[in-house]
C-alpha cells in the first residue's frame, strides 16, 4: 500500500511539473511571413522588382515591360514596431527631378500572411505600390516574392503579377 501511495505522489509531482512548464509560442503564418519579409525583429530585408505580368478581364496572363528606370529600384521592409517600407529609385530616375524617395509607409501582413496591406505616401512619379492597394501574397520564401493586386479601370479589371528577388 505504501508503495501504492508513493507512486501515485510522484506521479502527481510529474503531472503538476507538467503542468506548468511554459509552452513554447507557435509563431504565426504573419509572424514567419513577416521574418522571411523584413528579417528578424529590429532588421530589414531589401527587394528588387524583377518582372511584372498582368491579366485583363480574367484573360491570359501577358507579359509587362519595365522601364529602365525601374529595374534599379530598391523595396526596403523593416521588421521594427511600425513596420516601415520604403521604395527608393536606384541610380536612373525616370524622371530627374523626383524624390529619391518614391514612396514610404508601413506594410502588414493578415493572420494567415496571404493578404499584405500598404499605407504609403508617394514622393515622386515613379511610385508603384501606393496606388495598387491590398494585395495577395502568392509565394514568398528567402529569396523571390510574388505578389498580386487587383485593379479596376472601368470597364476593365486588371491583375497584376510582381516578382521580386531579395538583394
């Protein structure tokens, strides 16, 4: 009996142990999506815009031109608590006397890291994401990111398709 009563105390002391020890935090599909973005907390990632396509009125997907001016361009994320973005034109400028700065803001994830929010400010005419709203996040891993966004122009309804590689 008292071995019993023995066992079933440290089977107790086991359980309770157990019991509160801390759980690790499972990170959020925002929270991951947000490091593969913008780095670790208090660092940024820097991203270039390799290609574009689009689709008009649910047809077949076409290919879209980049202008010189835009394939220097640089797409800074900061992982920091206002999540800042910023879009800098590269050494060619499309137009000369625009802002350095083409538009910066803040960026957001949803819950589920498929829908990415903007609230940008332009500085020059060279501006990309300012103007496109929220927009789906296809695929992002280390190295490319695909994003789309979805514009009207009545009567027409475009999607857009942006590539980008991490530099």
């Amino acid at each position: 009996m008292k071995r019993l009563q023995g066992g079933m105390i440290v089977a107790m002391v086991v359980a309770l142990i157990i019991s509160c020890t801390k759980e690790k935090a499972v990170p959020s599909a925002a929270d991951t999506a947000g490091i593969t973005l913008a780095g670790a907390k208090g660092s940024s990632k820097s991203w270039k815009l390799t290609s574009l396509k689009y689709s008009q009125n649910g047809g077949p997907i076409q290919g879209g031109t980049l202008l010189a001016c835009q394939t220097d361009d640089i797409f800074k994320f900061s992982n920091n608590d206002n999540q800042d973005f910023e879009h800098t034109e590269g050494l060619t400028k499309c137009t000369s006397s625009d802002s350095t700065i083409a538009e910066n803001g803040s960026w957001a994830l949803t819950a589920n890291a498929k829908r990415i929010d903007f609230g940008l400010v332009m500085y020059s005419s060279e501006y990309l994401l300012s103007d496109l709203g929220p927009g789906t996040v296809v695929s992002l891993t280390d190295t490319d990111m695909e994003l789309t966004f979805t514009q009207v122009a009545t009567p027409d309804t475009y999607v857009l398709f942006l590539y980008f590689s991490k530099i």
